[in-house]
C-alpha cells in the first residue's frame, strides 16, 4: 500500500538503550556512556536516517534498580543545547521536569536549544512523585500524579506565555539610533494562576519555532487530560495495534472536547526494539540481555518488536497506513546495535514502501511534523 510519506519516527537515545542492562553487553563500550562524541554519533545515525526525531529522557533521581544497572544521567537540556548546533534536520527533544523547575527556566532552555539549532528543539514534559526527588530539593513535600500533573499543566501555560512575550519582529538591532529591540512588542505575560505567578517577558528573543513542540508522555487519566489540553506530540504505550487505535482515538476526542483541533495532535506509540537477522537470532539477543537482570526483574513494558527489520518495517506500516497511529518513538533496547539497524535496514524498507520520506521537508521540527508556525498571542499584528 502506497501513501503519502507522513509516518513520524523518533528515536529514543535516553542511556545505553531502553534495556536496563544494555550498557553491560558486548560492543556498548560503557566507559563512553557519558561521552558527548558518543551521543553525537547516534544523532548523526539518527539524521542520516531522516528520522523525526531524537528523544533524551532526564529525571532528578537515580533509577531505582540493582547496583549493577546503568545509573546517573546527563542532563537532557544541556546535551541538547550541545548536540543541536552539531545536526541538522532532527529534531531534539529534551526531558525538561516542572516539579522542581520554574517555568522561566524551562522557557528559556527550550528558547536555547531552538536559537542554537534554528528551530529543532522540543520538550518532553516532566514531573516528579516521589519522596527521593522532594527530598533532593528541600522546597515541598512529594506530590501525588494528579497533582503534580495539574501543576504540569499550568507550567506548559506560562512557558507557551513566556515563548510569545517576544513579537518576532521584536529586535529592531538600529546601530544608528542606538536602539535594539521595540519595546512595545515585548511583552509582560501577567500570570497569575493557582500554582504559579509569572510578571514580565521572558529575556529570550523569539525563537525560530515560535513555539517549540510540545510532547506529553501519557500513561494516565490525568497525563492523557494533560495531552489533550497542550500536546503536540503525543506518546502512548500501548500492547499491540488495536490498543493503540482505541487510544489514540480517546486521545483525538478529548484534545476536540476543549476547543482543538485534533488533527493538530501528533500521536505516536512507543515501540521497544530488539532487531536480528533472524526472529530467532533477535530473541537469543533478548535472552542474553534478560538474563543479566535481577530475578524477576522488568526489562520492559508495552509492546515490543523482537525480530527483523524487515518485520519491524510491515509492522510500522501496517499501524500508520491503518491509522492506529501518526507513528513510533522507537526505544533501541541497545543503542549500539539497534540504532544502527533501524537506520541502515528499517528505513530504506520504508521509503521503498513510500512509507517514509527521504529527506526533511523543510528546516524546523515543525515542518517535520507538519505543524504551522503560530504567531505571538500578543502580536500587534492581531490585536
């Protein structure tokens, strides 16, 4: 079946894979897991690909495994703002928490990673439940998801304000005059909600996007409340194609129910990947990787591909052709092996299907997604 090429794909570089014993396996090289040329490596595979997107999952505590497994994380903004000027095409999306950050801070990293790569910066929204993280910051106790969600939700609403308190003809940079910016196309946003009261502009120009996407990762009543209010891009994790229609429709529903437009929303289904020659050769990989974990331990959730690439690529096009979903964050379970895989075997499975494009269709991740540039809620242009 031929269709337009509008599959989305990301690829999820979080650690040394989405296994939790990856970084043990031969060839992942794990005194290089914290090595920025490492990471530059698999962005570059990645945009070789034509892919989406790269992805970089952060959070304010260790992960809560045995002592052998992979610990401590770069943090994902700050990788980000590094590997950014060194791509080109990808999109960048970066774990940003709300918890424990304050939205002028989040505002002003994503504005950052959106001047620094001309407009392929996303985030990924985050938050904290647990009594570690409160612990390590001292300023409140832990919150349960719904709260913490809610307090999500009117984080995203001050950073999208912050984002347009710069009209993009703001910076008027006249040497002669000495003047820099027109001051009355910057802003104060004036927020004063339940949790958070923001006076002021952001000090960050405009960035290229505007407004950088946004994704929420849903897994709850609440997360999926919080997707339908502020997302652009959507994860679910799902169980097979079927699960992912019913969700994505709910997903679809409720973004209508509060005023927008579905179609706006890109919703994408995470996918734990383990590739080989053969499905048995993949299942053998899968058997060597279990069997390093804990007894009894959980190597991953949701539905999961364990097998070829040419089964992987059917799969792909199976769910995005039938409309089950817009597309896939992809989680390599060893970045070292799979990333390779997806990009030098699924891929070119794709485009010879007329699945998958192979080019960028324009220079923001915005274009990539198919998403319209908005214009500044605070333009004198609308006023």
């Amino acid at each position: 079946m031929t269709v337009t090429p509008s599959t989305h794909l990301g690829l999820d570089l979080s650690d040394a894979g989405a296994h939790p014993e990856a970084w043990r396996a031969t060839g992942s090289e794990p005194h290089r897991l914290f090595d920025p040329e490492r990471l530059g490596q698999l962005v570059a595979t990645a945009q070789r690909a034509t892919l989406d997107y790269v992805l970089f999952d952060d959070a304010f505590a260790l992960h809560t495994s045995r002592d052998t497994t992979l610990r401590g994380r770069l943090d994902a903004a700050l990788v980000s703002a590094r590997l950014a000027p060194r791509s080109a095409g990808i999109g960048i999306v970066a774990t940003v928490d709300t918890t424990h950050t304050e939205p002028f801070h989040v505002a002003k990293a994503i504005q950052t990673i959106d001047h620094v790569s001309r407009g392929r910066a996303a985030w990924q929204v985050g938050w904290s439940t647990t009594d570690e993280v409160a612990a390590a910051f001292g300023r409140k106790p832990a919150q349960d998801e719904a709260d913490a969600v809610a307090e999500a939700d009117e984080a995203v609403d001050v950073v999208r304000k912050l984002w347009d308190s710069w009209e993009d003809d703001a910076e008027i940079r006249d040497v002669p005059t000495g003047r820099f910016v027109d001051r009355e196309k910057i802003h104060r946003i004036d927020h004063d909600g339940v949790r958070f009261a923001v006076r002021g502009s952001s000090i960050t120009p405009r960035s290229p996007q505007g407004q950088p996407p946004v994704v929420v990762r849903v897994g709850s009543s609440p997360s999926l409340v919080l997707a339908a209010h502020r997302a652009d891009v959507v994860r679910i994790r799902v169980t097979d194609r079927g699960d992912a229609a019913l969700q994505r429709a709910e997903i679809r529903a409720a973004a209508a129910a509060v005023g927008r437009d579905p179609d706006e929303l890109r919703i994408v289904a995470d996918l734990f990947v383990v590739l080989g020659e053969t499905e048995h050769a993949a299942r053998e990989r899968l058997a060597l990787l279990d069997a390093l974990a804990a007894p009894g331990c959980r190597t991953h959730e949701g539905a999961a591909h364990v097998g070829t690439a040419a089964d992987l690529a059917a799969t792909i096009e199976e769910w995005t052709t039938t409309g089950a979903v817009d597309g896939f964050t992809l989680r390599p379970a060893a970045l070292h092996t799979d990333v390779d895989g997806v990009a030098d075997e699924v891929v070119p499975l794709l485009r010879a299907a007329g699945v998958f494009r192979a080019s960028y269709p324009g220079t923001t991740f915005r274009d990539t997604l198919g998403l319209a540039r908005p214009v500044s809620r605070y333009s004198t242009a609308i006023a």
